[in-house]
C-alpha cells in the first residue's frame, strides 16, 4: 500500500484522497464516517496536514453540502432524552456510567465542529478563524479517545450503555446561520461544561479515580479554550455585521435554544474564556424580563 510518512505515522491511501478534496470536503467524511475511530483519525491527519500547510481551503465559492445527521456506530442505542433510564451515579457502575455519558459528549462534539467548519467554509474569515476551529475539531477527537481509553480500562467500551439524541437538534436549529451556531455551541453548550468540570473531577478524585479526574482535567483546560474561541468569533461576526454582542446573544439563544440556561455558573473560569455575566445572566429563568 502506497503510503505517505506522517511524522511516526502514516497516512493511508482513502485519507491522502479525502485529504486532496480540500478542508470542507474532510469536514463532511469526518461527519460521516460512523465509525468513531474513523472520525479520531480523520480529525487527527486533517489537523497535521492544516497546520503543516498540506490541506487547502478548496472550492469555497458556494456553501459545501453537510449532512443532516451525523454517522454513527449501530451501538450505543440513541433513546430520546426524555426516555433515557436514569443513570446510576455511585461505585464503579456510576463513573462507567458518567464516563460513558462523556465519550457520547465528545462524540458529538467532534461531529459538531466539523460540522461548522464545513457548513460555514464559504463564509469569508480570516485564516486564524480556520486555525482556530480545525484545532477544536481535533481536541474534540482526542477527548473522545481519552474517555474511551478509560472506558476500555474499566472493562468496557462505548456502546454499553444507551446515550441521548437530543445533543444534535442544536446543531440542527443552527444550521443557516453562523452566528447562532457560535451562540449556542461554544457558548451556551460547551460552557456548561465548565460549569460542571470541577465537581465531576472532585468527585472522580474523591472515589480514587486519579486516572479518570486527568483525563477530567484535560478536558476541562481545553473547553476553557473552546469557549475562548467561540467568543472571539462571536465578536468578530457581531462587529461584522455591526450589532451588539450581548443583545445579539440573547435574542440568538432564546431563538435557538431550548429551556432556560442553568445555573449555578463557573463565574471565573467563564470569565477567563471571555464570557462575562452580562451575556448569560439575563438568559436564566430569574434573569432580566424578556
Ligand atoms: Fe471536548
Ligand atoms: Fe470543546
């Protein structure tokens, strides 16, 4: 097999091809690919080829066609939230469970941000812009390999247990308008988990999973800088088109997000990504009136 030398890697043959048809094209396999260990790999060869300047921005000149839903392995069984069993959260049974719940997190996660980059590819932006998102796209994967790695190590794998589909209808509610992706994916998604990391890694710590809280940790300092992207270019686009950031992000979120945004909030790490109060505060159901 003809192979290309990729630092101690190589590339096989069907990824220098996907490769070849330029950034958006790469964005739409990685989305389609139903096999998660195909999107890591994909997301990991588009990255090194981005950044060592072998993937080209392509034929932009018109909106690149994404696919409705994403791929996915046959396992685990997609349940609609509200019919999801409630998951245990105590022993090893719980962290499973929680970790399990994260791998599906992350899974999305890389589908979702390729699903922007390829979606919005016709939409002029500075080059950082594309340097930005291709490096999410690839944290994305690694996270999902992390927690993968964990659940193999607690003797199981992800598709054990059933995961929620309801991850994906913001994507979908989003899917005109870049504005509104950069709202409610980054911004209002993705800071929940900042919210949430530093107790999940307490309690991982507390239960002696010191491998599991690690991973927690990675994660956790890389959503930090997600959200710091998503704000940047949430910001851009607002000075773009000449509207207020705060104003412009309620009325997107309320638009495109179902239910109230939750409290309690990780004021400061919020904060240290750019994500002042002024932006999420008024959307809590205590909030400002509408
Ligand atoms: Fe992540
Ligand atoms: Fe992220």
């Amino acid at each position: 097999m003809n192979q290309i030398a990729d630092g101690e890697a190589t590339v096989p043959d069907d990824t220098v091809a996907i490769l070849a048809g330029g950034l958006p094209a790469v964005a739409r396999e990685i989305v389609l690919a139903s096999d998660p260990a195909q999107k890591v790999r994909l997301a990991n060869a588009a990255r090194s080829a981005w950044d060592e300047g072998r993937l080209s921005l392509g034929n932009v000149s018109s909106p690149h066609a994404m696919p409705a839903r994403p791929g996915r392995p046959e396992r685990p069984e997609l349940l609609p939230p509200r019919a999801m069993p409630r998951r245990t959260t105590s022993g090893e049974k719980g962290r499973f469970a929680l970790l399990h719940a994260l791998a599906h997190i992350e899974l999305n996660a890389v589908d979702m941000t390729w699903d922007l980059i390829g979606r919005f590819a016709h939409i002029p932006m500075p080059s950082q812009y594309f340097d930005d998102w291709v490096r999410v796209g690839q944290e994305e994967a690694a996270h999902f390999e992390l927690v993968s790695r964990r659940l193999a190590d607690l003797g199981g794998t992800y598709g054990d247990l059933p995961a929620h589909d309801g991850l994906w209808q913001s994507a979908q509610a989003t899917r005109h308008d870049l504005l509104a992706r950069l709202a409610v994916v980054p911004l209002v998604l993705e800071a929940r988990g900042l919210d949430v990391g530093p107790s999940m890694i307490a309690s991982l710590s507390q239960s002696g999973d010191k491998a599991s809280a690690a991973v927690l940790e990675v994660i956790y300092r890389d959503e930090k800088h997600h959200v710091a992207i998503g704000m940047r270019w949430f910001r851009f686009m607002c000075q773009r088109h000449g509207v207020p950031p705060e104003a412009t992000f309620h009325e997107l979120v309320r638009a495109n997000f179902r239910g109230p945004v939750k409290p309690p909030f990780n004021d400061r790490a919020r904060a240290e990504a750019g994500l002042t109060p002024g932006f999420y505060k008024p959307l809590t159901a205590f909030g400002a009136p509408r």
